[in-house]
C-alpha cells in the first residue's frame, strides 16, 4: 500500500476512533426472522497488522498521541522514498533488462482499511499480539512471488509461490484456483479483494467470499457434524446463536491447508468465527484457531468489517487462469533454451 495512502487513513482513524469504539448503545437491526442482520457485503480491508510490533509490548490500541507520531513517520518515509526515485531519475539508473517475473506493484493493493481501527495489532490472543510459538515437528512452507521455495516439501499447503515450475500440483493453492489467499477460513486481510457477502436465512447463513467465489453454507439448527472421516478445503461449518453474535464453528479440514501463517497443516485444527453487528456499517469479525498439532497455544484476532454498496461479481479464476498455463510454459522454454528458471 503507498505510504500516503496509511497516512491518510490514520488522519480518518483519528477522527473516527471515538465513535466508532462506542458501540455499546448500538441495537441491531433485526431481520424477519427476528436476527441480528448481518446480510450484505462487507470489506475487510486493513493496514493494520497481524501480529503487533515488538515496540506495543502488550498496548491494544494507539493513542491519539501515538498515531500522530506514526504519521509523521510515515511522512518522513514517504519524503525519503520520493527522493530516492528523483535521484533515481536523475541518474539515470540502471533498469534491468531481459525476462524478468516480478509481483503486483502499489496500482493493485487494497490494503486501506474503511474502518476506524486503530488497533496495533489483528492478534488479540496471547496478549503480546504474536503468533505462539509452533510445536516440535510442525512443518513449516513458505512462498513467495519471485522465487520458489527451495525444498522438496509435498503437499504444498501455502497459496502464494510454489515449489518448481513441473506441473500445477507443485504451485501454490491459490495459483491452482483452489484457495483464495485471503478467504480462508479463516479470512484475513490480504492485498485486494477483501470481500465477503453474508446471505441469512432462518436457518442457515452462506458466508461467500470474493477470492475464488468459495460458498460455506452454515446451518444454524441442530445438525450432527460430519463424519470424522469426510474431510474439506474449508471445513465442515455449524453455527449458532450467542446473543447478537453468530458463532460459526468449524471442522473436519482436509489437512493440506496450512493452520496459520506458513505453519503446520490443518488437519486437526478448530476455528471459531464470531460475527457481530456494532454499527450501522460495521460488523466485528473475531476468530480463534485451536491446533495443539501445530502452535503451542490458541490463536484470537480481531478484524473489523465495514459495509459497502457495492456488491461481488464472480472471480472466474479457473476461467481465466492464463497465469497457471504461462507460468509451466515459460519453464519449458526455459529448459529448452538452457536459461535457470530466473530468466538468466
């Protein structure tokens, strides 16, 4: 995201913060079933981040002080990077050349939060804001847009990157279509498409998010889970009424899923996804990993969603996947013309 762009959403957190903290005398609206209503599409955009700087220590939330003083950081960053580029320009750098594979640049990224967050961190669960510690033995993958991960590790359980240029199976689960990068479950603020569409019923709720069109459809009457033995991408979901706050809870992954953030495999995990109405535009979006056969202690963060107007048009991934095809193609030609995969 362009610095001027944090910074203009921290002058928008400042003024905003106030009101939109007190939520305590906020009534939902009710549905015709009597609900809370949760219906429509909600963003969950955010440039706050996952775990919290070690500065925070323990501290949830900004001070007004404090986000002037992460303002005038960032304006003296962004000063410094503009410039860099006019000497940059000025000299005439040097611009690579030949085959280059490079990621999305800034004109892509919707990482702007709408809301009023001034948070320090998603993470509210350990208290210092920080992923635990993973057991002994968790596998650990991690990709990356420019380079593949160089190890042998199969299944690959991570969405972005791969492993080789082979053949599809050795890519990340998104580039495969199989996986939004960000829609999880659970969902996570990502660089764009941070959207998802809540569609209630009396007796279920269908949590659709943008990135792949993936539809949970959530019974919210008594229904016997699954068979220990059926086992899915996202889940087997069951949900319920506390209060105003609708629990989802769910089971039974497949297992070639990582659990969270490049750690572990899913297969044993629990998550625990609480959606609650505090504004007119506002919805809160809580949720707690559980996986002793990968972190050493619960996972709780706190993502807050704000409606918007628009609504979600299907993301046609597998129909328009070229990038898959160009991707084991240039592999090919790279082999048959002797070059490495990095174009050299």
């Amino acid at each position: 995201m362009p610095l001027r762009l944090v910074i203009a959403a921290g002058f928008s957190m400042l003024t905003l913060n106030v009101g939109a903290q007190d939520s305590d005398e906020f009534e939902a609206p009710r549905n015709e079933w009597g609900q809370p209503d949760l219906n429509g599409v909600w963003n969950f955009s955010s440039n706050t981040p996952m775990q919290r700087p070690e500065k925070w220590g323990s501290q949830e939330f900004l001070t007004p002080a404090q986000m002037r003083e992460e303002i005038e950081r960032q304006e003296a960053a962004a000063k410094a990077a503009d410039e860099r580029a006019a000497r940059a320009v000025d000299l005439k750098a040097d611009i690579p050349t030949g085959p280059q594979v490079l990621g999305y640049n800034d004109f892509w990224f919707e990482t702007e939060g709408l809301d009023a967050n001034v948070r320090t961190s998603h993470i509210v669960y350990p208290g210092d804001g920080q992923i635990p510690e993973p057991v002994e033995g968790a596998q650990i993958q991690r990709g990356n847009q420019i380079t593949d991960t160089p190890n042998e590790l199969r299944p690959v359980r991570f969405v972005v990157g791969g492993i080789s240029k082979d053949g599809p199976e050795d890519r990340g689960l998104s580039e495969r279509c199989i996986v939004g990068f960000n829609s999880g479950p659970p969902f996570v603020p990502s660089l764009y498409n941070n959207n998802v569409q809540l569609v209630q019923s009396e007796t279920s709720v269908a949590i659709l998010t943008e990135m792949i069109h993936d539809a949970r459809i959530v019974p919210i009457t008594e229904k016997p889970p699954l068979d220990d033995k059926i086992r899915l991408w996202s889940g087997d979901s069951r949900g319920y009424w506390d209060g105003d706050a609708l629990v989802v809870e769910t089971q039974n992954f497949n297992g070639y899923r990582q659990t969270f953030s490049s750690t572990g495999n899913n297969y044993n995990m629990t998550l625990t996804e609480k959606f609650t109405r505090t504004a007119k535009d506002q919805v809160i979006y809580e949720f707690t990993i559980s996986d002793r056969s990968t972190f050493s202690d619960d996972i709780t963060a706190v993502v807050p969603m704000t409606k918007t107007s628009g609504q979600l048009y299907e993301y046609a991934c597998h129909e328009g996947n070229y990038g898959m095809l160009n991707t084991l193609r240039g592999a090919r030609v790279a082999e048959e013309n002797g070059w490495d995969l990095e174009g050299r």
